[in-house]
C-alpha cells in the first residue's frame, strides 16, 4: 500500500463515519454509535499514512515501534475496560450494552496507533 491510499481510504471511512455520526445526532438514532468505529479505522489510516515513510523499511526502529507499541496499548485497553467495569458498576454511568461496546472498540483501535504515533517521536 502507498500513503495516498491510505489517505484514500481514511477520507471516506472518514466522510461515511461523520455522515453516520451527523444523521444519527440529527435523529437520535443509533447510528451515532455506529460512526465511531469508522471515525476510529479512518484515524488508524491516516496515522498510517503519517507514519508510512518511517514504518515503510523494516529496520529494527520500526520494528521496535511497532513491539512497544503494541505492548503498552495491550495495558492500556485493560485500563479501559477495567475503568469502564467500575464506573458501569458503580452506577456513575448509565450507557446501554451497545454503547459500551462501540466506545470500547473504538478506543482499543485508536490506541495502538496512537502509541506509535508517540513512540516514532521519541525515538
């Protein structure tokens, strides 16, 4: 793959997620919930194209960007769905079976990108 299509792909991920994201707003559906997934793939594709030129050649910084990245992530998604667990559990959250869901599962694909997004500034 090449960076513009990474791009390609993350525009229109992107422009169905925001038009989920409006309709739903728009008629109280629950088609707002849908639009974080691919509002979360289009933010992974356009990190990847931001990274593309670093993580392209498989030397051993990328390689090790990628392993610590996916190494704090794993951690960080236990975090979320253990602060998650306690706030549903303790009544300070009054989100359905579904709403938790789609917000988990946008977080956890957010994060490992955003871990390496950090990771090839720091090192």
């Amino acid at each position: 793959m090449s960076q513009k299509m990474f791009i390609g792909f993350g525009s229109f991920f992107g422009l169905i997620g925001i038009m989920y994201l409006s309709l739903g707003l728009a008629f109280n559906s629950s088609n707002a919930e849908a639009s974080y997934t691919l509002l979360a793939l289009a933010f992974v594709l356009f990190v990847n194209a931001y990274l593309f030129p670093q993580i392209r050649e498989n030397d051993e910084r990328a390689k090790t960007i990628r392993q610590k990245a996916f190494f704090y992530s794993y951690f960080i998604s236990v975090g979320y769905i253990l602060i998650f667990g306690g706030l549903i559990s303790a009544n300070l959250l009054s989100l359905t079976t579904y709403e938790v869901l789609t917000t988990l599962s946008a977080m956890m694909i957010v994060t490992p990108s955003i871990s390496m997004l950090i990771l090839s500034k720091r090192m």
